[in-house]
C-alpha cells in the first residue's frame, strides 16, 4: 500500500511539472507581447498576427516592354510596297525595278498599271524614263517598252533593295553596274538575258520603231532570274523608305490643299495630276494633256500618294548631254495624299542605301498605304512646281 501511495504522489508530481511545461511553452511561442501595470499580475495583449503582405519586401515586377502594340486591322499577308493586304506574302522577298520608256512616240505603254511604285526622272533632251517597281513580277502581262538605264536609276532600285532590269545603259550606268555588283536583267548586251527575258513586238516595231518595241512578261521574268541565280530575298538589315501608317487609319496631310500637281520637265513634257476625291486617287496625264495610259490593261494610271523630291541636277556636257542627278545627301520635297499636301525632307546617305523621308518637323515621314508615285524633279524646277 505504501508503494502504491508513493506511485502516486510521483505520477502526481510528474503531471504538474508536465502541466507547467505546457503553459510556459505557450507564453514562449505567443507574438508579441506588450507589459502592463494593471495590478499584480502582467496583462499580456496579443497583436494580430502580422500577414505576409505587412512583413514581406513589395514585390516590383519588371517594366512593360515599349514595343508598338499589334494592329488588329491589319491582314495577315501584306504587300510591303503597298502596304495593302495581299494574296501572296512576299514581305522578304526583292522586288524587281524596271526601265520603262516614256516618250511620246512610244506610248501608250504596256503593263505600267500594276506597278506598286512608280519613279519619274529626267534624261537628256527634256524627256524622262519611268522605273516601275512591282513585288508581284512573276503574274506580270505584257510590260514594255523597256528602255535604257541611267546610273542615278540605280539609286532609286536600291531605295527597295530591287532588282534591276533594263535595256541597255549610258556608260556610266553600265560602269555603275560592274562596280557596284548590281543584279540586272540587260535586254541589250547580256544575250543569254535578252533571249530568255525579252521580245521584240513585231506591231511597235513597224508603228513605234525598233528602240520602242523591247518586251518583257511575268514569265520570261522569272525565266531570267533563275537563269542567273540572284538573290531573290532582301538584305536582312532592309529598312524600307516608306513607313505606312497603321491599317486602316489614314493620315490627310495638313499643308493646304493639292487637288492638282503640275511639274515643268520641259517645254513638250509637263506631267500632271488630278485628283479624284469619289475614288481617292490621283490619275496622271502627261504630253500637253495626254491621259497616261495602260494599253494591256486599258487604264488610266493612277496613285494613292505622289512623293516630289527635288535632287540637285546638271547636265555632264558629253556629246549624249547626259544628266547628272545627285540621290544623296538632303533636300525638300511634297508629299501628297487625299487631295492636301505638305512639306517633307528627304535624306540618302550612300547610292545603296534606302532615301528616308521626313515631315517639315523632322519626324519620320508617315506614308498611308496604297501605290506611290516618286516624281523626282530638278533643283531649278521648284519655281514651276504648281500645286492647288
């Protein structure tokens, strides 16, 4: 019985001193506590318990990226000379450039309407040629006639990275084209060329003469290029000149209005443009009042933006009286869209590189989508440039 009593005062004594471990280790593992006064015993306050959004270092999350926000309007395939929604994605490939006469004897032309961009600019005598940059080359009709090349023409096919194609050249053009590794198609001296990529139209020939009845199609095109083996993709540092406003937004400059467009080549050679506001369009005349027409397709031609560069201009006083043009360096020029226009600048730092075009605040020029026309004229014809 004694043992029995002595178990359990120890089995007692044991359970208080388990008890009082207990409650001592609560206190120990309670928040913070905060002492009072109030009478013989401390008053313990427990705080609320802190969440981890009080204790925890705020969480930065990192800077947006400022990469322009995806136009939703825009078409998945689009032309990258037009800017306008495509069938075929031809946004790395080269485009091709072609010399296209344009005096009056050898009009109308053929083929010259479905050009995306469109270049005039001087020659000898007054006269001018036309280059013709298309994307689609390969579902080309009939293009001609296709003319010689001046060395300053070099200069615009590599404002797009273009391949050039021609028939014939002055010798510095020819000069230009060795030197500078120029991929050309030549209707005149390249035999293989002339034979796979050209045809003489046996009707101009009679009614135009021989120099006005060079030809070429879509498919004698593409016959050419795989003759050569050009690259036919575009430089992977290509920045184009012309920077499209975003779809479906279209941009009305603000300088004043420009229903018409008149530049002064020369006496016999005054092209202009009138503008068709139920259509958006501005079609072209030229010779004194002629409308510049496509033959193959039975068209007026016309653009959505008219780009006028003036471009420092003398003759070289050889016995052609070839002109010389200046493409670099800077100078001014209009651009014109939906019957206004505005002023612009423009800027070429080497023949190679793309011209890039400016407003007259200096900003990069905003180009609205659809086909261009660059007319490039001389220094001197600022003073007749007429604009209304």
């Amino acid at each position: 019985m004694k043992s029995n009593k002595i178990k359990n005062i120890l089995c007692f004594m044991l359970l208080s001193q388990m008890l009082l471990a207990a409650s001592c280790g609560e206190a120990e593992t309670g928040n913070d506590t905060e002492a009072s006064d109030n009478g013989p015993f401390d008053v313990v306050t427990v705080a609320p318990p802190e969440t981890s959004e009080t204790t925890a270092e705020p969480e930065t999350e990192p800077e947006p990226e400022t990469t322009e926000a995806p136009d939703l309007n825009e078409p998945e395939i689009i032309n990258p000379l037009t800017g306008l929604e495509a069938e075929v994605d031809y946004e790395n490939r080269r485009p091709l450039a072609i010399m296209i006469n344009n005096i009056k004897v050898a009009t109308p032309q053929e083929g010259i309407s479905y050009a995306d961009i469109m270049y005039e600019c001087i020659v000898e005598g007054g006269q001018t040629r036309l280059m013709m940059v298309v994307s689609d080359y390969e579902n080309l009709p009939v293009v001609g006639s296709v003319r010689s090349s001046r060395e300053y023409y070099l200069d615009f096919a590599a404002n797009h990275n273009a391949i050039y194609m021609h028939a014939g050249g002055s010798t510095q053009a020819y000069r230009e084209i060795r030197d500078r590794g120029v991929n050309n198609l030549d209707g005149v001296n390249d035999n293989a060329i002339s034979y796979k990529c050209f045809y003489r139209d046996s009707w101009r020939m009679s009614n135009m003469g021989y120099e006005h009845s060079l030809m070429t199609t879509g498919e004698k095109i593409v016959a050419g290029l795989e003759y050569k083996k050009y690259n036919t993709e575009l430089a992977e540092d290509f920045d184009s000149p012309l920077d499209f406003v975003p779809y479906d937004s279209p941009r009305v400059p603000e300088g004043g209005d420009a229903s018409y467009l008149k530049v002064v080549y020369s006496y016999s050679h005054q092209p202009y443009f009138e503008y068709n506001a139920a259509e958006g369009v501005y079609y072209r005349f030229q010779f004194l009042g002629d409308k510049h027409m496509d033959n193959t397709a039975g068209v007026q031609i016309s653009f959505d933006n008219i780009i006028v560069l003036y471009c420092p201009t003398v003759s070289t006083n050889d016995s052609y009286n070839h002109m010389d043009v200046t493409t670099t360096g800077s100078g001014e020029g209009y651009y014109l869209y939906g019957g206004k226009y505005e002023k612009i600048t423009w800027e070429k730092a080497t023949e190679d590189t793309p011209v890039k075009l400016y407003s007259e605040a200096g900003e990069e020029l905003r180009v609205n989508r659809g086909k261009t026309f660059f007319q490039i004229c001389t220094e001197a014809m600022k003073e007749s440039t007429e604009i209304r």
